[in-house]
C-alpha cells in the first residue's frame, strides 16, 4: 500500500511539473516570439524557469519521500506488523506481540490488541486444561459414557462405553443413536429421557451375550438451564447379577444342606424320645444314624469354614518342600480300614527321584484326603485306586487315578463349583458334602498350580494337578 503511495506523490509531482512547464511554454512563446531579441531573451527566461521547475520537481520529489517515510515509519510499518501478528493468533502462535510504542491511537490499537491477545491466550489455555482434564475424567471411568443431543445423535463416547458397543468415538459421533446401537430398549428408554428431561436409571439386557447394563441419565443443561440433550452412564453389571445369584444359591445350598441332617437327627431323637430308646436294638441303629448325620454336620461345617478362608484369602500358607512318596504313604494309611471294607486295591506310582514339591503339607494332604476319599466313595468294590507323579518342567504333575463310576463329560466342566454333584442322592448318601472339589481346587490354585479332571463314565476318573518344583 505504501508503495501505490510513493508512486502516486511521484507521479503527481511529474504531472504537475510538467504541466506547469507546458503553460510557461506557451503563455511565454506569444509574447516574446515577437523580435530575435525577444526570443534570445525568452530562450534565457524559459531556460531559468526550466531550471527552477526543476529544482521545484527536486525539491518534490525529496519532499514526497521524505512525507512516505514518515507516513510509512507512523502507519504503515504498524500497520503490517498488527497484521503480521494477528495472523500468528489466528494460528494460535500467542508467542508474538505488538511493539508499537506511539503516543497515538495506533499505538493504544496495538496494546489493545497485545491485552485481548493474553486474556485470549489465557482463555484458551484454561480451556485447554478443562478438555485435558475432562478427557482424563472420562478416559479413566469405569463406567461407560454416552452423550445424546436433542435429536438423538451422538454428542461422544468414551472409551468403556466404545468397548461396551464395539463402536469408535470417530465413526459414531453425529450418527444417530439408533442407527448405531441397534437395542429397541435403549433407544426407546433415551427417546423417553430426552422427552422427560429428568434423571432416571433401567437395567437392561443386550443379547446375544445376556449382557445386564444399568443406564442411568441426566440431562445435559447450557447455562441458560435449556436442555441440550441427555448424557447416560453405563455400567455392566452382568457380573454382579452372577455374584449375587451365586451367593444366593450358595445360600440357599448351605441352608438346605444343613436342614438335610438336622431334620433326620431331630426326627431320630424324637421318635426315641417318643419310646424307642426302650427298645435297643432300635435304639443303637436310630444312634448310629443321628451319629452319621452328626458327621455329615461337622464336615459340612468344616468344609465351609475352610471354604471361606480359601476363598477370602484368610490363609497364611507355610511352604516347604514336600518329598511326595513319603507324604502319600502316610495319607493312604489313614484310609487303610475303608480300602480294605470294599476290597479296593490301592498303589503308588511316583519315582524315588522326584523331586519335592513347594507347598503347605496341612493344606496339600488335604489335596490328597478329598481326592482320594472320593475315589473311595465313587469306586464300586474290588476295584483300583493309584497315584502317579511325574517331573513336567518347573512342575510336578500328579495324577490321582481310580476305575470307578466316572463323570458324565456334561458334568466335567462343573464339578469343581460349590455343592455340585452330579447324583445328589448318591453323594448324600455316601456322606458328601459336595464341597471337597470346590476346596481342592481353591488349595491348588493358592499353591500356584492347577487341576484338570478326564473321566469316562463307567470306566474311572483321573484328577490331574501340577504343583511348583522346589528349588
Ligand atoms: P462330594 O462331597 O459330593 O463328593 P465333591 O466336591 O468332592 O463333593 O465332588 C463333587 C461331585 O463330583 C461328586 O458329587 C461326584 O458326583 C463327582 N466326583 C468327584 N470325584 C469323583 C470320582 N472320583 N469319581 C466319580 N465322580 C466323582
């Protein structure tokens, strides 16, 4: 701009120059043409009045460089650099400022600009944070996020609530929610909330996987206290629903398995009260029941205390190295009586070599005596019952092995739960609680191991665990 300036100064001082020395021409030519005298003397005059046209032109033209450079020094150069500069603000670049340091309107211009420039810089910063610390928010929630504008579109999402849906914040924001999430519940129930506009929560089922969400959802207000949309927190609760049924069947299990032998104790004890204590021949078989319930009683309660320890971690392990050949030989004394009652043939297979065992002898002969008890328990008479062991890497893998009844393969999977049994007769029957497996698995898991069962029905079961190798 200030060089379109330069050259019209430049180009008015030629043009008025030059006409003023067409008119000088002229209006002198009439007059002094008249004798050779005349014209020498108009020649002198013209040349002189040339001269000082040209001076004139000189003098001009320094005049209107010198008027550019102060118009330029005062307006322009400010000018350009407040333009320079508030392009590097629309970029975002804050870093630059003015540097106008004229008493006039410019420079009061310039300090407005370099103020607004700071608070705008300040402004974004704290917007800047707010978004960090929002994203940090909803980055580290547990829960799922979802945000729906007035229309149903959606407004973001976060990350849990990207997984919950297998959905990407980037291909759904904008989209509507029902194009996105295809549950008729969800969309009716967020249709309802944005209609509503208040706070209300629902559970609700997402197939095919019977995922249980609790959505609950508050509206989105401005300032004004309009309603922009509503924002839903989601939670999966598919496995606190599963917790709570199991603590209820557990419940209802314990409750049940308690009332089982009470009820056939206070039965027996009643009806000898009634008068067949009189009889001792009756007596001494109703005694031998209420002591076999008793039994029954004292293992379940066992079972469960040692059950709840297991499971809260209550347990405070001492680990040793156990030599297993010895260890099993003392474990099978104790069943030495009952093996001989059914006629089972019991051995060992386990090399002198192996090595020991890290665990905690208490809770590993536990190991042995419910899985040997059930071998017992679950093989018909005359039948076998071995262990075997064997180095496998870090580990030992033992093998507890019997010809007996075996599991259905439909019942495999769940033997291993709380109170499963896959005859509930027969294990009552034979004394069980149905308690021992679920024990023995918590056992070998606390050891560091683990326990697989491979069983065929009718032809025996083999109860497989691996235990750490002592160093
Ligand atoms: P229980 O007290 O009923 O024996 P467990 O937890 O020890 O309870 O075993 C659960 C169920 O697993 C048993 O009721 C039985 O049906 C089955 N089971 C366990 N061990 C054997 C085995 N060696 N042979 C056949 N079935 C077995």
């Amino acid at each position: 701009m200030q060089k379109k300036l330069l050259k019209t100064l430049i180009l008015l001082t030629i043009i008025s120059v030059g006409i003023t020395a067409i008119f000088l021409f002229i209006g002198l030519k009439d007059y002094c043409f008249k004798s050779v005298r005349a014209y020498i003397s108009y020649n002198v005059i013209f040349f002189k009045m040339l001269r000082s046209l040209m001076t004139a032109a000189l003098f001009s033209g320094v005049l209107a460089l010198f008027l550019w450079g102060r118009i330029s020094e005062r307006i322009f150069f400010p000018l350009k650099e407040m333009i320079r500069v508030t392009k590097a603000y629309a970029n975002g670049n804050f870093a630059e400022s003015i540097h106008v340091n004229y008493p006039d309107e410019l420079g009061d211009l310039g300090e407005t600009i370099n103020f607004m420039a700071s608070r705008l810089q300040k402004s974004m910063h704290e917007l800047d944070e707010r978004a960090t610390r929002m994203e940090s928010i909803l980055r580290g929630m547990v829960d799922g996020i979802l945000a729906v504008d007035n229309a149903g579109r959606i407004m973001l999402v976060n990350p849990v609530a990207e997984k919950m849906f297998n959905i990407r914040a980037p291909d759904v924001t904008g989209r509507y929610l029902i194009e996105v999430i295809r549950n008729y519940e969800l969309n009716e129930f967020i249709k309802a909330s944005l209609k509503r506009g208040i706070v209300s929560f629902k559970e609700l089922i997402f197939l095919p996987d019977e995922q249980i969400l609790r959505v609950h959802v508050s509206p989105i207000e401005d300032f004004s206290g309009k309603t922009l949309g509503i924002v839903a927190v989601i939670r999966d609760i598919t496995e606190l629903r599963r917790l709570e049924k199991v603590r209820s069947d557990f419940v209802a299990n314990v409750s049940h398995e308690l009332r089982t032998p009470l009820t056939s104790i206070k039965g027996f004890v009643e009806t000898l009260l009634d008068g067949a204590y009189k009889d001792p021949n009756l007596s001494k078989r109703f005694l031998s029941i209420i002591d076999f319930e008793t039994g029954r009683l004292n293992r379940l309660i066992n079972d469960l205390l040692d059950l709840s320890q297991l499971e809260t971690n209550q347990i405070k392990l001492q680990i040793e190295t156990v030599k297993l050949p010895e260890f099993v030989d003392e474990i099978i004394a104790i069943f030495d009586a009952r093996l001989g009652e059914k006629s089972l043939s019991f051995s060992t297979y386990i090399p002198d070599d192996l090595p020991g065992v890290k665990a905690d002898p208490d809770w590993l002969r536990q190991v042995f005596i419910n899985l040997v008890d059930n071998a017992v328990k679950y093989t018909p008479p005359r039948g076998k019952i071995w262990i075997e062991a064997e180095e496998k890497g870090d580990f030992v893998e033992i093998r507890v092995c019997d010809t007996g009844i075996g599991i259905p393969g439909q019942d495999i999977s769940r033997i291993f739960e709380r109170f499963y049994r896959v005859d509930k007769a027969r294990s009552r029957q034979l004394g069980g609680t149905g308690l021992g497996l679920s024990i023995v698995k918590h056992i070998i898991k606390s050891l560091g191991g683990e326990i697989k069962v491979e069983s065929k029905v009718g032809k025996g079961s083999k109860f497989i665990f691996l235990l750490k190798k002592a160093d």
